[in-house]
C-alpha cells in the first residue's frame, strides 16, 4: 500500500532527521554528550534531530501542536492535533555505537493517535501505520506472530534505570515471566520493542514507567498489526497512562495474568 499524504509527510521528516543521526552515529566518540540524569543522557544529535522534526513538520502542517521529549508540550492554533516525536529513541544504545534506535513520529487527531512511523536508520527498516489502512515494514503489511503457548514466545521488556523507581515491582513480574517463556529481552527502545512486536519478532511486550513518545507510534503499529494494546495493569491505554502491556492476541492476555500475579 501507499502510504497516504499525510503518512508521506511523517517519513520524510523522520527521514530528514535520521540523516543528520546517522553521520553521528558513525562518528559517535566525537559527540558532545551532557547528563541530563542517573544514566538517563541526552546528546547534541538527539537535540538536532528534534529541531528537524519540529521544522520540517511545522512547515508541512502550519499550526498543529507538538509534544517532543526535550521541548515539552508547545500548543499550536489547530487545537485537534498535535504532533507526538521522539527524535531518538534508544539514546543509550546509540552513544555506545549500538544500532538499535529509532526515529518516532505519531500524529493525535482529537486525543486519538491516526498515524504513526517508527524508522531505525541504522537498519533502513521503516514501520508505518495509518489508524484503519494496517500496518507495514517497509512496503510489506505487518502481522503479530501466531504462536499461542508462552513457553513458545519472546518477550520484550525494559529494566528501569538507574535512578528510576520500580526495580522491585519489575523484579516481580520478571520473576513470574522470565521462567515461562523461551526467553525475554531487554534491547534499550520501547520504540522498536513495539514495532518487532508488530513485525512478530516478538510475541509480547511490557514495561512501566514510559512517556507519551515513547509509546504513541508504536502502540497503533502493534494495533494495526492486529495485536492487543493495553496498560500493564489490563487498564484501556493511552499513551500518556505511562505503562504498556501489548502482544499477539492469544499471548497478550497471558502476560497480563502474570503480571497481575506479581502485584498480588
């Protein structure tokens, strides 16, 4: 399918701004780098790609808002949409020189995400989702995998940071997940977390304590790949509700049954 107008303005911009990350990207020792908290950095190429992003979809659609992780919220004269970005997620990953992160665009029409694009330039692999047309990698359409017993699955997760509350709830809910699965994984972006999800690499993926940008692109992919989207705790999510419990939908359900265990 062809993207839409709409979803060929996103990628151009998430385009547009990867470039500038992956001249950096290769030439990551040289990038001036300052803490912005316990293990939590920001760098110069993450500040520059938002400002792409800022700018290249500020001129495609004049007016709308914009939620961005190093600007906060900046409301703009069209009130019904605003523009949710993370200009580089999996910061981490990427001051260590490994290439697992992305660029994350989603669009909030009226308080409801309509489309989104995930893009890792590292790989060249673009997801994109449009609310009701399905979701793709690249050009081909997405679908969660189909594997129904856990004892078969993957599972994505991510361990709070250094500084960062929730280490002994996770601890938990590792424990009640970590010894039913073939195995569980820890690879640094919520952004592709959602999109392998998406892509049936992984069958499931949980975690607490995200931002809106973090999750806003990659719950409608998971959506739109025909997954299940919910909070951790089963609660109808949003993606400012902060948590994320999303998967195929035979496995989905099963991944919340422990994680309510290890609250009880």
């Amino acid at each position: 399918m062809t993207p839409s107008a709409l979803l060929q303005v996103m990628i151009k911009a998430a385009r547009k701004a990867a470039r500038g990350l992956a001249r950096d990207f290769g030439e990551v020792s040289e990038l001036q780098v300052s803490r912005k908290g316990p293990s939590d950095f920001v760098s110069a190429a993450d500040i520059k790609a938002e400002q792409t992003l800022y700018e290249a979809l500020s001129e495609a659609r004049p007016g709308y808002g914009f939620l961005a992780e190093e600007r906060g919220m900046v409301e703009g004269t069209d009130k019904t949409h605003t523009w949710i970005i993370d200009p580089l997620d999996g910061t981490t990953n990427f001051l260590h020189g490994i290439p697992h992160f992305a660029v994350n665009v989603a669009l909030e029409r009226e308080g409801q995400v309509v489309a989104s694009v995930t893009f890792n330039p590292a790989t060249n692999e673009l997801f994109w989702a449009e609310r009701g047309r399905g979701a793709f990698l690249n050009d081909k359409r997405l679908r969660v995998s189909g594997r129904k017993a856990m004892a078969d699955c993957l599972i994505a997760t991510g361990v709070p940071f250094q500084g960062r509350p929730g280490h002994s709830q996770f601890l938990k809910e590792l424990h009640q997940i970590a010894p039913r699965v073939a195995g569980i994984r820890r690879f640094g972006s919520a952004a592709l977390d959602f999109a392998y999800v998406a892509a049936g690499r992984y069958d499931a993926y949980w975690e607490r304590n995200l931002n809106a940008w973090d999750m806003a692109a990659g719950a409608l992919i998971v959506a739109e790949s025909g997954g299940i989207v919910t909070g951790a705790d089963g609660e109808t999510f949003t993606p400012g509700g902060g948590t994320i419990c999303c998967g195929n939908p035979d496995v989905q359900p099963l991944v919340l049954e422990r994680l309510k265990a290890a609250a009880a």
